[in-house]
C-alpha cells in the first residue's frame, strides 16, 4: 500500500476508535447530569461511574493519538488547520480540558459538587459540536488563501446548513451511542433498573439519529456536490450503515443480545464513517490539501508506520487487560466487593 | 500585540503551567512503587497505606497534568503552525512515540487504581505500577529530545532554497543536547517528588502528628531524595558540558562571559553596570572552565563572539544561579537530614531540619521552572536553533490575545481548585483514621 493510504487509514482509524469511546464518555457525562434533574441519579450513575472511572485518561490519549499523528503524517495540515482554526480549536480545547479536569476532581475528590457535575454534562454536547466543525470546514469553502496567508471565515461557517447539520448529528449520535453501549452495560451488571432508564434513552435518541444523518446527506449535496456524488458511488455503505442500525434496535426493543446490539451501533457508525472517509479522499482539506500534496517525508513516513506497528504490539495486549478487568469481568461490573 | 509575542507567552505559560503537573507526573509513580514494593517485601502497612495514599493525590495531579498537555500539543499547531509543519517533517517520530507512551501509562493507571484489593497476590498489583512508570519517564524522555532538537537541530541538510533532504529520524531523536538533557529532566523529576512528598510528611509532624507513619514517609523520600538530588548534579553539570561543547551562547548569556578565555571563572550573583562590567559578584575561579569543560585551563567562548541579533537575553544568569543554588541547598539538606538520622541522632527530628526539608518542595519546583525558563529563553532568537527564528514560527491569525485570556483564566482556576481538592481529600481523611479504619496496629 502507499504510505499515504497507510497513513491515513491509521489515523482515521484512531479517530474512530475516538469517536466510540468519547461518545460513550461523553453522552454518560450529560445522562448522568440529566438524571440528576430528572432524579434518577441513584438508577444509573453507579453503571456509569464504574465504567468510566478507569478508562476516562485512555478516551483522552485517542484525541493526543489524533492529532500528533496527523501532524507526523501530514504535516501540511499543521499549517493550514493551525492557521485557521486557532479559536475554535482553542475553545474545543478549552471544553476538553473543564471537563476532563472536572472529572477527575467529581470523581476521585473528595465530594460530588453539581457545578462540577454539570459542567461535566454540559460540556460532553459541546465538544463533539465544536470538534465536528473540523470535519464540516474540511469539505472546503469556508478557509479561504489569499496569496500566501490563510483565513478562516466564521461567518460561512455559522450560517451554514451544512454546518449545523453535522453538528446536530454529532450531538444525536454521541446521545445514541452512549445509551446503547450504557444499556449493554447495566445488563450485564445485572441492573434491571438502570437498563430500563438507560434502554429508553437508547430507543429515544434512534429515530433523531437517522433522521440527522438523512439531514447531513441532503444539506452536504448543497455544499460540496463532487462529494455527495463520490458518497452516492459508496451506497452500499450506507445501506449496511442502516442494515446494522435496524438490526440494533430491533435487539435492543425486544431486550435481546444486548452485546451484539451494540456491536451493530459499531458497526453502523463504522462503516458509515467510513463511507465518508473514503468518499472524501484524497483531500484532507478541500481543494487545498491532499493526502499526497501534504505527506511527510518517506524516511519519517515509513519511521511513524514502524513506531506504530510497535506501538500496537505493546497496546493491544495492555487493553486487552483493561476490558478483561473492567469491561468483561463480571465480578466487577456488577460492583461486587471483591 | 503581535501575535508572535502573544502567542509566546500563552505557549510560556502554558508550558510553566503544565511541567509542574508533568514533573509529578514523572516523578510520583517511582516514588508509589517504591512504597508499595518495600511495604510488600516489610510486610508493612503503613508503606502499603503510604502508596494508596499518594496514589489518590496523584490522579487529581495526572488530571490536571493531562489537560494541561492536550492543551499544549494542539497548541503547538494552532499557535506555531509554520514551526509544526517544518518539525512535522523531522521530529515527529519521538511526538508520535510520546503517545503511545501516554496510552500505555493511561491503561495501566486504571487498572493500577482500581485494582487495589482485586489481586490474590498483592505482588501482581505492585507489578501494574511498573507500566505507569515506564509510560511516564518515556513521554518525559520523548518529549525532552524534541525540545532537545530545538536546541540542537540534527538529522537532516538543508538545501539552498530552504528544503529539507537526507532525513534521519532516528538521529534527529538523538541529537547532541538530548543524552544530557533526558538526564537532567529525569533526575530533576525524581528529586522534586521526592521533596514534594517529604514535605507532606515534614508539614505533619511540624503540626505535632506523632505517628512513625510520617516519619517512615520522610526517611524513604529523603535516601532516595539525596541519591536523585546528587544525580540532578551531575547530570547539571553534564548540560554545562554539553552546553560548552555545542551551544556556547547560552553558557556564555548565563555566566555574563563576555570575552573568550582560559582559566574562565564562575560568577555568582552580581549585576551589570552601564558598561556591561560585572559587578558586586563572587567569583569562583576556573569554575567555569571546569564547568564546561572539566578542565581548569580550558577555553570557554565568550559571548562577544556571536552576533548582536543572535545573543540571548543576559538575565538568565539569575535563572541559572538560582537553579545551581537550590540543587546544591537540596543535597545539602537531605544529607544533613540523613547523617543525623544515621547516627541516631534526635536531632534528625528538629523542627529546623523539618522546615528545611518543607521549603525543599517549593524551592525544587522553583529550580525547575527557573531551569525551563534558562534553556527556553537562552535559545532565543531562535525557535530552532540556527534554522527557524521565533518571528518566523508563530501563527499570523487574530485572537490570541482572547484565547490568552482564557487560558490564563482556565489555569489559575485549575490551579485552585486542584489545590483546595486535594486539601479537602487529605483533610477529611488523614492518615490515622485510616490506619484505624484498616485496623493496622500502630
Ligand atoms: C529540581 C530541579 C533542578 C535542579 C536542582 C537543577 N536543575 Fe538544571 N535544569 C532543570 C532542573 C534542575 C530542568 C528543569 O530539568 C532543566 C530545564 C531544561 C532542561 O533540560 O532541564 C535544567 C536545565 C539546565 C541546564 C541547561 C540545559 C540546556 O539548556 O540544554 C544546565 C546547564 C543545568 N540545568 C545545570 C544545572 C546544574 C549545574 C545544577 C546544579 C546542581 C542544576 N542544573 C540543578
Ligand atoms: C519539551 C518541552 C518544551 C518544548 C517543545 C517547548 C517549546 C517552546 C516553544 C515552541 C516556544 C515558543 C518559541 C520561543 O519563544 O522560543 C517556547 C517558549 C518558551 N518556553 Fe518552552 N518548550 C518546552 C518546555 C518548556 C517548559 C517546561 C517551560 C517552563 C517551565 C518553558 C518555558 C518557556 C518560556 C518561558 C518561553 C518563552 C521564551 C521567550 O519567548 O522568551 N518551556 N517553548
Ligand atoms: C512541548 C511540550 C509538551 C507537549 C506537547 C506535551 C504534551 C502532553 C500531552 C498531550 C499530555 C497528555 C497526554 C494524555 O492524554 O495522557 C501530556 C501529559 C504529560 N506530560 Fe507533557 N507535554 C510537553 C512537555 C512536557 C515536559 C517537558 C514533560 C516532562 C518533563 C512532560 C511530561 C508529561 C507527563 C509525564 C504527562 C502525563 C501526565 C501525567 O501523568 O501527569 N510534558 N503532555
């Protein structure tokens, strides 16, 4: 394969590895907040706290993953994306680090402050907005180069439907995913009360699921038309996208294989991120930047890919650890004394 | 202001922010093992309940440690992006590495945390804090040979227009300024810790707590505090070497050494007059030479030697005495402390003994900031030395006076209520009680 394609294949597989486990973490943050409105709190937080408690600081080293890697790989974005995305990137940044840091102080501090808690929910909706500009301003249009400099145009941006679109369904979809990897979760802890709640909310964010994505489709034939015709060549990925999302509510409606319900969620956001990724190749940033005009040397190229493989070797066993302990010990997720 | 200099003193700040968080980051996991192991190997609880207890303080620290660092790698691109593409290009080999080493340590911190009493044998649960430390001193390490690179570009020619051939990851990685420079960030790291949690004991006993708990916490932060403070020596002196060798700017900016010579002094203290004169400092004779070179007669370059335009800012000097002056107050003391203790002596418990061991902590995080601030602002003008000026480096957008202010608002919120979290965890819950709650015999 060419380096590029290796590159960006890694890269975008960590960023969906990132948009799982954020959006489990993300979504358990607003429920727990909105529980707590809803006086609910005593159902559900115990799930979600003995979930996220260990893996918050891995969901975290996704994003870190992310972007040094795409700054290795293409170092040309650096340049682009760091001219003109200073302030909405510097505001990501800012959510990400309240949230992480209100986390750590809810949860291993010494007592549970509903400032920290919401700020804690609120800001799990509005990362995944902030962050998913990133994709939308990809497609082109709203980073303009005049000569040698690069300028950002927020006002293009913000009164895009296009825009809102994406942004809507990142939002719907960090809600969907949540509650479906929630519901599976509180099963196998054996908390019938926690899965009902958690099983609503599941079923409740479905329908604005799709209805979002069909909204992206429609407002993205607007926007970038070479796109939306690449995307109608990958059909069928988006059928089975949907094909998987069926197959998850149907288990999840008849409390069914709860585990492989939320395999199907995986599934039906893999291939429809997927679709996209590949849909929107070769350009990272459009039409400025491609995966080819921007890749690194092939010296530190082929250097990343081996560090990688490296990498990986030491990764996949130490995680693998971690879900045994955390994830599949059934000791653990029922909360067991030990 | 510009955006250059805007853009300066967010990345100073943020970074001043963040190496205190990552300082403990590095330093704190040794010193967790090593309780935890001893404690397991003396069957003796208290060292068991000094490793939990250190433990939960760590995560709030690793928490903040961890926003902060997400916020300065994606700084780096927003606030540096020609710096970021051309370094992208060359050293983004160790930036890479640094994340897996983040990823391994993140796993194994969550499964070290709570994991506590899930093991039949407790050895296995000592064995997952040797991943933490791993996984901490390696991004220590990695991220210390990229800024090493700033100092010493290596790996690489550069053509005539500017391009950059004949890339070598491997000995960009490893170029001249890192051996020592890992060296000394390590070192420093460990003896910070090590008065960081000698201090927390110090300040209990000050407050007249009796228990051997805080006297064990003090006796093995200080043997292991001696041995890295005379490490963080060495590997000073090491970076003064390299520094002679390589970058004779900034030892020379630091030392006020204007004029090449042999037999070159050390100069303590002192200020400038008009005329660039030293003045009211104490000097050392042939230190300087020794110094940089190990030898009394050998020649140190001095700084008239470099152009105008390129001579670092001259009040590093301070920066670079204070921090000489602390290492050399922490060694002292924590001899002191220990030859005392040696022979068995009371007065290992003074309460003058344990004060100076108190301020031990905040005068270490005092020589590591002044320590980054030396090599940072020694290296000016260049973002990467005798390649990139700092000018050159920095983004040319708008608003960095808004995400200045932001951030600027962001840290000393952190800083606080990080703080007053800690306190309220370690206040609601001291030590006794829970020696009592585990029934450990005192
Ligand atoms: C507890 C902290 C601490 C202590 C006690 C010392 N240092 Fe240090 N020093 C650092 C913490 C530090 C640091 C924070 O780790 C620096 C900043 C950049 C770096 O590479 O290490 C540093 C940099 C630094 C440099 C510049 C390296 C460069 O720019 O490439 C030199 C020459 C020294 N140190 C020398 C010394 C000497 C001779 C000491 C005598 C005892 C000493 N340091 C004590
Ligand atoms: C591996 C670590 C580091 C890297 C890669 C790094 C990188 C940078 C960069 C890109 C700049 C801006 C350009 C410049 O002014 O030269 C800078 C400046 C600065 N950094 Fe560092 N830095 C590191 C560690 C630190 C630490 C830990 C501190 C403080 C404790 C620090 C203190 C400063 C200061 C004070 C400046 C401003 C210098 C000036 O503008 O005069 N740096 N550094
Ligand atoms: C330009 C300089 C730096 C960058 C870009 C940077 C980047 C980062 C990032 C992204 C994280 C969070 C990783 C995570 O999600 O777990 C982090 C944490 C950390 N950083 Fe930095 N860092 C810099 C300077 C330093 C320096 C100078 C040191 C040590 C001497 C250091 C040591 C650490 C450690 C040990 C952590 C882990 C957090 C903890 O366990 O407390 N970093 N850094």
């Amino acid at each position: 394969m060419q380096l590029e394609l290796i590159g960006i294949t890694i890269l975008w597989t960590f960023l969906y590895g990132y948009l799982i486990v954020a959006s489990i973490d993300f979504g358990a943050g607003f429920f727990s907040y909105y529980s707590l409105l809803t006086r609910q709190e005593h159902i559900i937080n115990g799930v979600i706290n003995r979930y996220l408690s260990p893996v918050w600081e891995v969901t975290n080293v996704f994003l870190v993953f992310f972007f040094v890697g795409i700054v290795g790989f293409f170092p040309d974005t650096a340049y682009y994306y760091g001219t003109a995305l200073l302030l909405p990137g510097g505001i990501a940044l800012l959510l990400l680090s309240i949230r992480g840091s209100f986390y750590a102080f809810a949860n291993y501090g010494a007592r549970k402050s509903r400032t920290y808690l919401f700020l804690y929910g609120m800001t799990g909706l509005f990362i995944p907005a902030s962050l998913s500009t990133v994709l939308t301003i990809s497609e082109g249009g709203f980073i303009e180069k005049r000569g040698e400099e690069v300028h950002f145009l927020p006002w293009e941006l913000l009164t895009s439907p296009y825009s809102w679109a994406v942004v809507l369904l990142a939002i719907v979809s960090v809600l969907f995913i949540s509650a479906s990897f929630l519901t599976y979760y509180a099963f196998k802890a054996g908390d019938k009360k926690a899965m009902e709640v958690l099983r609503t909310y599941a079923l409740s964010w479905s329908g604005p699921t799709i209805l979002s994505s069909l909204f992206v489709f429609a407002a993205l034939s607007q926007h970038n038309m070479q796109h939306f015709e690449n995307m109608f060549g990958l059909a069928w990925m988006f059928l089975l996208s949907l094909v998987c999302f069926l197959g998850a509510i149907i288990l999840i409606w008849r409390r069914r294989a709860l585990g492989w319900s939320f395999v199907l969620v995986m599934l039906q956001f893999a291939f429809a991120f997927y679709g996209y990724g590949i849909s929107h190749m070769p350009y990272l940033l459009y039409p400025y930047v491609t995966v080819q005009s921007a890749l690194t040397h092939s010296t530190m190229g082929w250097a990343l890919v081996i560090s990688f493989i490296a990498g990986l070797l030491l990764l996949i066993p130490s995680l693998f650890l971690l879900m045994r302990l955390f994830l599949f010990s059934a000791k653990y997720v029922r909360g067991e004394p030990k | 202001m510009d955006p250059a200099t805007l853009s300066r003193i967010l990345t100073a700040e943020t970074l001043a922010f963040h190496i205190i968080w990552a300082t403990i980051g590095v330093g704190v996991p040794i010193f967790i093992c090593i309780a935890e192991g001893w404690g397991i190997y003396k069957k003796d609880p208290h060292y068991i309940l000094m490793a939990r207890r250190w433990t939960r303080g760590f995560v709030i620290t690793v928490a903040v440690g961890v926003v902060t660092g997400t916020s300065i790698g994606l700084m780096l691109s927003l606030l540096w992006p020609q710096f970021m593409q051309l370094v992208g290009h060359l050293i983004s080999l160790p930036l890479f590495l640094e994340t897996f080493a983040f990823f391994f340590e993140a796993i194994f911190l969550g499964i070290y945390l709570y994991t506590w009493d899930r093991f039949k044998k407790p050895v296995y649960h000592w064995l997952t804090s040797i991943p933490i430390i791993i996984g901490s001193s390696l991004s220590a390490v990695f991220i210390t040979t990229v800024n090493a690179f700033m100092n010493t570009p290596a790996g690489f020619e550069m053509t005539k227009e500017g391009e950059l051939t004949n890339l070598r990851p491997l000995e960009a990685m490893f170029n001249p300024a890192a051996p020592s420079k890992i060296a000394h960030v390590l070192s420093s790291a460990y003896v910070t810790c090590a008065f960081l949690l000698a201090a927390i004991a110090a300040y209990h006993l000050l407050k007249g707590k009796r228990n051997v708990y805080f006297k064990k916490a003090i006796k093995l932060t200080m043997v292991s505090g001696l041995v890295m403070a005379l490490l963080t020596a060495v590997a000073g002196d090491l970076s003064g070497k390299f520094l002679a060798e390589h970058v004779p700017e900034k030892l020379a900016a630091a030392e006020w050494h204007f004029e090449t010579q042999k037999e070159a002094p050390l100069i303590l203290g002192g200020y400038l007059d008009e005329n660039q004169e030293v003045q009211g400092a104490i000097k050392i004779p042939f230190a300087l030479s020794i110094l940089g070179k190990g030898h009394p007669n050998a020649e140190i370059t001095g700084l008239n030697e470099f152009p105008e335009d390129e001579r670092p800012p001259l009040y590093i000097h301070y920066l670079f005495d204070g921090m000489v002056a602390i290492g050399t107050y922490l060694i002292l003391i924590s001899a002191l402390f220990l030859i005392l203790l040696w022979r068995k002596k009371k007065a290992a418990w003074n309460p003058w003994i344990l004060r100076g061991i108190l301020i031990g902590a905040p005068l270490s995080f005092a020589a590591i900031e002044m320590g980054w601030i030396y090599a940072e602002v020694g290296r000016q003008p260049w973002i990467i030395r005798g390649i990139m000026k700092v000018e050159h480096a920095a983004t040319t957008a708008d608003h960095v006076g808004v995400l200045l202010f932001l951030f600027s608002l962001l840290y000393i919120a952190l800083a606080v209520i990080a703080t007053s979290v800690l306190i309220r965890l370690f206040r609601n819950n001291s030590p006794e009680q829970e020696l009592e709650e585990r029934g450990i015999i005192l």
